[in-house]
C-alpha cells in the first residue's frame, strides 16, 4: 500500500491484533481490481529508532510478507512498537505469523516459504 487513503481506511475499520511487538490491522479491499492479492504497509514511529533501525524492520517485515501464503483480498498494516527494534529476524517472524494466524489470513500452508 502506498497511498495514505488506503491506510486512512484501514485504520477506520478498527479491527485489529496485538502482541508485544507488533499491532496488526485489516481491512477488506474497497476495489474489485486488487482482490487477487492481498496489500499490506507498515508503520513505524520515530521513536522505535534512528532510519537505519527502522528500515531494516521494514525489510524484514517485507520479506516475511514476500514468503507467507496470504489470503488475497484484504488490506493489512503493521504498526511495529518500539521493543521490536530489539528483536532478531526469527523472533520478528514468530510474532508476524501468530499475528496473521489469529486473524486467519494464511493460506493453506501456514509455514514461511524459501524461494
């Protein structure tokens, strides 16, 4: 997702999951267009560290994302707390996938992919 409607939208929907690290929203995607896919976007505050922290949990939450088989359709926006910057890859991607699990978007085979 790149536009701030599309996150406005989500944001609105108020439906949403929480650990210690992450919080998850969903929405259901308004146009007929993208429903093959599943979009997903990411918000990170100032305060959970300097550019380089908070882009390189952005790159490892794209990449979990780019391997997890989604169900297509929704809107999704992690909004990454600041004890996230803390974690390593492994400890990230147990709290993405017991976020997506809890909220049933993963596909029929809920372990990451390797490509």
């Amino acid at each position: 997702m790149t536009r701030s409607a599309d996150y406005d939208r989500v944001y609105r929907q108020k439906t949403s999951w929480a650990s210690k690290l992450l919080v998850l929203r969903v929405a259901v995607q308004e146009n007929a267009s993208g429903a093959g896919i599943s979009r997903y976007g990411f918000s990170i505050n100032k305060r959970v560290g300097g550019a380089v922290v908070r882009n390189r949990i952005r790159r490892r939450l794209r990449e979990m994302m780019r391997r997890l088989p989604m169900k297509p359709g929704w809107d999704i926006v992690f909004i990454v707390r600041q004890p996230a910057a803390g974690i390593d890859f492994g400890g990230l991607q147990d709290d993405v996938q017991k976020l997506l699990a809890r909220a049933r978007l993963l596909g029929e085979n809920n372990e990451i992919r390797c490509p």
